[in-house]
C-alpha cells in the first residue's frame, strides 16, 4: 500500500502517544517526517531515476543543477553508472575516482575525442575524459532526493517497502527535539533495524543465466 502524507502523520503520533497533537504539531512532524524521507533515500538510494542530458562538444564537464528532474525530484544525490549514446550502441562509461581520474584522462590539455570515463567532483559537477570531440546524447542513472510531501494529493514517490522506516526516523527527530535522547536512540536503532530489513528484502533474487556462473 502506497504511504500518503495523512498516514505518515498516523503512524508518527501512534510511535509517539500524541494522537491529539498535544505535544507535536502537524507543521513539526512534517519536517521530521520530510527530513526522514531523504534520510531513507541517502542511506538505501532507493529513489533512482535515468536522467537524460547531453555532453557538449569541448565541454569537460556538466553541471548536474541544470539536468531537468522528474516532478517527484528535488536534486540530485548520486549518479551511479553514466551510459553514452554513439551511433546505434549504448556505451557505459567507466568510472574513476577523480585522483586516477585527474591522473589517467587529464594529461593532455587540448585533446578531444569519445568520452570513454566519467568522474564526479564535488556534488554537482561531472568530468567526461576525454572531451567530448562532438554532441553525445548520455543518459545518468541517478539517486535523486524527493521533494517535500505536503498533502494527500501528492502521491509517495519512495516505492514500497522503502517507506515503512520513514516513520521511526521522523520519530527519532521528535524526540530528540524534546531533550528525551534515551527514546530517540530507541526510535533511530528501530529505523536502522527496518532500513537494514528492508534492504535485505529486496535484494534481487533473478539468476542471469543458469549455464553460466556470473560469481
């Protein structure tokens, strides 16, 4: 079932015994239950999305703030593989932290030709090596942090199970506002606990092919 914003609110205050909102206001929980929302996303990068851009002829890099998000996204956390497009074929792209990166694709300052690596530097700025010699359409397959949920008529973009922590986070942050810091370490053990779960449920389970031995 999918989690709306009223039954996050729910299950908040049953954790919490404040079903009349005597102690925490809706405004306040909606913070907690938003900054747990990204805290779930962060630790499990279960909110992905394949964002499509393009790396521009004699541009080494490309800023992540300009690639256009679906309406559920917020920003960007992450990129996790970087596909190039070159004729008919899909070309991944080879990753390198950026000191082998710098190392292996930046030694010649003037060269150009079919980006064949990517790095990341900072949050937000990609490096192609080498420079891309033309247009090369590229599609980034990306954690990207939801935007805040307000009310029902938003729908959940966190698929499910990864929303059933979200409450004993938010929970967490509650209770630790109140100076009540033995609670609030239950409450975080108890979301650590079910992201842990939750992760391990998931895990995929498909076999590649059953002649071969992909380990």
């Amino acid at each position: 079932m999918a989690a709306t914003f009223t039954g996050y609110i729910a299950e908040v205050r049953r954790l919490l015994h404040d079903a009349t909102g005597v102690f925490w206001s809706d405004t306040e929980l909606t913070d907690y239950i938003n900054s747990a929302r990204d805290r779930i996303v962060r630790d499990t990068g279960c909110l992905r999305y394949l964002a499509p851009s393009t790396a521009t002829y004699n541009q080494e890099t490309l800023d992540l703030t300009t690639i256009t998000l679906p309406s559920y996204g917020a920003s960007i956390l992450d990129v996790l593989n970087l596909n190039l497009y070159w004729g008919n074929t899909r070309i991944p792209l080879r990753y390198l932290a950026w000191t082998d990166f710098n190392a292996q694709l930046r030694f010649w300052q003037n060269y150009t030709g079919r980006p064949i690596g990517f790095s990341l530097y900072g949050l937000n700025t990609i490096y192609f090596g080498p420079v891309p010699d033309q247009n090369y359409q590229i599609e980034l397959d990306t954690i990207v942090l939801p935007i805040a949920l307000l009310s029902d008529s938003q729908t959940e973009p966190i698929p499910s199970p990864y929303t059933s922590p979200v409450k004993f986070y938010a929970a967490y942050l509650a209770k630790y506002k109140e100076q009540s810091y033995g609670e609030a370490e239950i409450f975080k053990a108890e979301y650590e606990k079910q992201a842990r779960s939750v992760i391990a449920s998931s895990m995929t389970r498909r076999m590649p092919t059953s002649f071969s031995q992909p380990y």
